[in-house]
C-alpha cells in the first residue's frame, strides 16, 4: 500500500493525480453548466432555478468540507498523523470559499423568491457561523508563530466547532425556518423531479473534483512551506557551525 | 431565458460563483509558484552555505 504518510510520496502521488483529477473536474463542470441551462425552469421559480445549481452544490461542500477538516482535526490530536494538520490547514480557505459561494447564490435567490437578500432564520444563521469558524480557523494559523501549537490549537477549535454541522443539516426540522426543508436527502427519496435533479448531481460532482483537485494542491503546498523552514534552518545551522573555523583561521 | 425577470440575479450569483473559484484556483497556483521560488532560493543559501564555506575553508 502507498505510505501517504510520506510527505515525498505524497507530492509523487500528487503529481500524477491531479492531471486527471482537473481533467475530470473541467468536463464535469461542462456537463454541469450545460445540463443547467438546459434544463427546464421550475413551475414555482422559474428560472430563478438556475442559482439552485450553484448553490445547494456550494452548500454541501461548505459542510463536507467541514466534515474533512475535523477528522484531520482528529488525525493531529489522536493519531498525529504527519499530513492530518497539513490537510486540515489547506482545507480552510476552499472551505470558507464554498460557504461564501453558498451565502451569496442563496441571497441573491432569496431576493426575488422571498422579498429579502437575508433573514436570521437558523439553517442562515448556522450557516453564517460556519463561515465565521472558517475566517477563524484562517486566523487562528496566522496568529500563532509555532506551527506545532498552532496545529493543535486550531485541530481543538475544529473539532468544537464541528458541533455546528448537525445544526445546520437539522435546523430546517428542528426549528420555523423560512428556508425549505431536505428535498434531495430525505429517506422516501427526492422530491425534485429527474430533469432538475439530473443537472443538480452532475453539479455536485464537478464541486466535489473541484475540492479535491483544489485540496491536494493545497496539501502539496503546506509541504513545501515546511520544507522551505527546513531547509532554511539548515542553511542558518551550517552558517552558525562553520562560523567557528572562520574565525579560527580569520576567514 | 434572458426574458426572465430575475435574469440579473441568476447572472449575479453565476458571476459571483466564478469569481469565488477563480480566486480559490489562483491562491493555490500563485502559492505554489512563490513557494517554488522561495525553495529554490533556500536551496541555494544552503548550498552557499556549505559549498561556498568549505571553499573558503579550503575543505572542498
């Protein structure tokens, strides 16, 4: 089995994975957008249905995201895995894009669907603290110098902050809220008819390549920084060793 | 479709959708070429700094 454990085997793997992982992304996110506008409007919104393509994929990710983030949250506190803090670290940014992507497509269809770009409605609300714990989570990593502490300080916040996920998948049954309940996840089945539902997964799909694809660069990136202080601390050592003998010989 | 009321608000979100992306694919790429950059740079301070001492050292 491939130790992805090993930062160097992780950057191979990487490099060969990510050309066809982009590959896969673009052309979903072909069919996506052309299934979308092709597909017919909603009896109730009309047109307005098209923002539902970018939104309701943008409002999965926000929390699969999440989700990814406090098992590698998991992984540094419990495991110590080498990548866990590294993975969850990269996460963050793609996380607090897609939940600006979902809070934005989900104003401006609640504009002309509700009267109102914004109500303090719960799955709303949940949603904004996701996004608040996302800028966070990006905070907390900037201010703490020690990547060491700043990795677990910010696995504790996650892992605390993970609470907030089954309040928002929840908080449409557990609360009045004005936006609709589950209409794709629900035990009896979805409740979109195939024609709108089709574009909505091929959507979905071309968000999820898009993380993933996003992700591994991210992680790849987080693994050159350290090898940058590594190899930067050596250079300072080696000056700091040879310092000595210069001096002796009045180099 | 460009006759619906709303049009300018479904333009907006798809607008405002690839902008969100397209920063979130430009961090990661810009990132990744300053990073190279500052790799190579590190790498050739740790060279300079072994190489070009033990030169001076006449260890070579």
């Amino acid at each position: 089995m491939v130790n992805l454990a090993n930062p160097t085997t992780f950057v191979e793997l990487t490099r060969r994975v990510l050309p066809w992982l982009a590959a896969a992304t673009s052309a979903l996110f072909v069919a996506g957008l052309w299934l979308s506008f092709a597909a017919p409007p909603d009896y109730q919104q009309g047109e307005t249905v098209k923002i539902m393509y970018l939104h309701v994929p943008a409002a999965w990710m926000a929390t699969f995201v999440y989700a990814v983030m406090t098992a590698a949250a998991l992984g540094t506190l419990v495991w110590r895995h080498p990548l866990a803090d590294a993975a969850q670290k990269a996460a963050a940014p793609l996380g607090a894009g897609f939940t600006f992507i979902c809070l934005v497509t989900g104003s401006l269809w609640g504009k002309p669907m509700w009267g109102t770009y914004w109500v303090w409605d719960a799955r709303l609300t949940s949603v904004l603290v996701l996004f608040i714990l996302y800028l966070g989570l990006i905070a907390l990593w900037r201010a703490i110098d020690d990547p060491g502490r700043a990795a677990k300080a910010a696995a504790i916040l996650t892992v605390v902050g993970a609470v907030d996920l089954p309040i928002i998948k929840f908080s449409v049954d557990w609360w009045n809220t004005l936006h609709q309940p589950a209409s794709v996840f629900r035990l009896d089945g979805p409740t979109i008819a195939p024609a709108l539902l089709i574009p909505l997964i091929v959507m979905s799909l071309a968000f999820t390549c898009l993380f993933l694809t996003l992700h591994l660069m991210a992680i790849r990136n987080e693994i050159l920084r350290r090898r940058i202080a590594r190899v930067t601390m050596l250079a300072a050592a080696e000056g700091d060793r040879l310092a000595p003998e210069f001096a002796a010989r009045g180099a | 479709m460009t006759g619906d009321p709303h049009i300018g608000f479904i333009i907006a979100a798809y607008a405002a959708a690839a902008a969100t992306i397209g920063a979130m694919i430009g961090w990661v790429v810009l990132d990744f070429r300053e990073l190279n950059a500052q790799l190579d740079q590190a790498t050739r301070a740790l060279d300079a700094a072994r190489g070009g001492a033990k030169g001076k050292l006449g260890l070579d």
